[in-house]
C-alpha cells in the first residue's frame, strides 16, 4: 500500500498507540479523583433514572440515526449504496437483550444492502481473576448469535471482533457468529461487485488487544479500489488514515454511556477518547463512531441513547 512516509512508519504509529495507552496489560491509568468523580455521576444517573423523562434516560430505545457520507473514490454504480452500523451490544439476558431485539426490528425494516456490527457482543468482567475468568465470559455468544441471526440485509451481514471478544474466547465468538450466516472479517478483506466495479469491506481484528494487522487485511485490495474499513477502536483512525481506506466505521466507546451537559462524558476507554461519536474527517479518510446498543457495568444511559446508523454512501461531485 502507498501511504505517506513508509509502511513501516504507520506500523510504528500503531505500536507506539499501543504503548500509549499500556495496551498491552489493558491498564486504564485512571487518577482516584477521576474515578471517585466519574463513580458519582453515573451513581446521580443511574439515580435520575427513576424520575427522569425517557428521552433523557433511554437504555431500552434505540434511535435510528441516519447520514450521507461522499466518497471521491466511490464508482458510480456504487452511488446510493446503504450501510447499517450497529455495534457494542455486550449481550445479557436482563438488560442488553431489550435494546438488541429492537434493534433488529429497525434494521431490518431499513432493507439496506449491508449491515456492519462492529463488535463487543460479549462483556469481559472487571474482576474477570474472580469471576471465572475471561473466557467464561463467552458463554454469552450463543443466545447473543441466536437474535443476530434474524438480522438481514440484501448484500450481506459482517462483524469484527471487539476488545472484550477478543479477550474473552475469539474462537468461540467467531465460529458462533459464522455458523448463523455472520461474516467475520479478522484482518481480511472481501470483494463485492456491481455494474462490474468492485466495493472493499474489509475487518480490522482488535488493536487493544493487539491482534490488528491492517496490512495483512488490505494486502488483496488494488490501491485503486475504495474500502469500508470496519475496525472497533475509533481512535485507530490517525493510523489508518496513511492507507488507502475510504470510510471506517466504529463503536468501542459507548459514546460514553452517561454525559452531562457542559460537560460530556466523565469516562471514555482507551483508543475511544479523541473521536468518541459522530462523523469526522481524518486527512482523506473518513471516520463515523456509532454509540452502541448495549451497556457496561451499569445498565445506564444517559444523554446518549443506543443508536442504529444508516449510512448512505454518495459518489462525491467533482466541482468545477
């Protein structure tokens, strides 16, 4: 691939990430006043919970959020193509599932020609040493595999693999997805064709857990080709943005979960703080970072409802 500078400088961008957020024991270097401080307003959320309006506070109802993205490189006949994103479900039997099951309602009533679940379909516990364990953690694959199956789209179904899948059991989450007709993409890339030009999803494993290889999954892709790169880490962008990758889609954050007026979200992950939702623009790719489905240690959203993307991708009009 060309990139500016060298290949292996953009490898380096992804080690030195790594180092950067301690990737490597997925230590979280979190100050006791942050913590205390972030401990109170999810504490004052989950409490809101019983008197606020549901538009505020809305764990259960997905929203339907739905934007154009232009791309230069996109082929005419791949004018008008639909991409549903829906990330992060962290399935569990009381909570998530309510989101989740509602969220293929909206999907499939949207009939788009792909959908993307960009990963965390299980949920790591924090004192996994004394809860059986990471892989224990999995088990969740199954039921979560079983909803997901129902979910359908004219072109195909994709996932990748989130931070929590990935250190849980990957090989138990992937073959679990795919036996219910889910393509998991782990660091490769498969073609689609239309009008006779070709459209590149491609699946970045985790960079958190350090499993990504990004030029291994672009190695079949001609340069001249435009590529979806789903990838669950938004902020992997800056790497990614030295390839030739036209749009990567996202989750990991949660969006934070729980924000505040004035003052947004009193925690964000790792490699989710610096692009935590929306659209952005990174050199000549083009990032979106969904909020997710589901939720984590506390079933609280607040400010920031569970979202279904629709994404409709447009050939950009070269101006004169």
């Amino acid at each position: 691939m060309s990139i500016p500078g060298s290949e292996s400088s953009a490898n380096a961008q992804f080690l030195a990430m790594d180092d950067m957020h301690e990737i490597r024991h997925l230590r979280v270097r979190t100050t006791r006043r942050k913590f205390l401080r972030a401990g109170a307003m999810i504490g004052m959320a989950g409490a809101l919970g019983l008197a606020v309006d549901g538009t505020i506070i809305e764990p259960d109802d997905p929203k339907l959020v739905q934007i154009e993205i232009s791309l230069s490189r996109l082929p005419e006949a791949w004018d008008g193509i639909r991409i549903v994103q829906v990330s992060d479900f962290h399935y569990d039997e009381h909570f998530s599932v309510v989101p989740i099951r509602k969220a293929i309602d909206i999907v499939n009533g949207l009939k788009a020609d792909f959908v993307a679940l960009t990963g965390d379909f299980v949920t790591v516990p924090v004192f996994k040493k004394y809860l059986g364990g990471s892989k224990r953690a999995a088990r969740f694959i199954e039921p979560c595999a079983d909803l997901l199956a129902q979910v359908r789209a004219r072109r195909g179904v994709l996932a990748i693999l989130g931070n929590h899948d990935a250190a849980s059991d990957p090989q138990r989450i992937t073959e679990a997805l795919q036996a219910k007709g889910i393509t998991v993409l782990r660091n490769r890339s498969i073609p689609f064709e239309q009008g006779g030009k070709r459209l590149w999803l491609a699946g970045l494993d985790d960079v958190l857990e350090r499993q990504s290889d990004l030029e291994l999954t672009l190695r079949s892709v001609p340069k001249t080709q435009p590529v979806v790169l789903l990838a669950h880490e938004p902020d992997c962008a800056d790497s990614v943005s030295h390839y030739q990758v036209d749009l990567q889609l996202s989750g990991h954050s949660h969006g934070g979960q729980v924000r505040f007026p004035l003052i947004g979200a009193p925690y964000l992950p790792p490699l989710g703080r610096k692009y935590p939702r929306g659209l952005h623009r990174i050199r000549g790719l083009t990032l979106y970072t969904n909020i997710g489905i589901g939720t984590i240690r506390l079933p609280v959203r607040f400010y920031c409802p569970p979202e279904v993307t629709l994404i409709t991708l447009r050939r950009m009009r070269q101006t004169s």
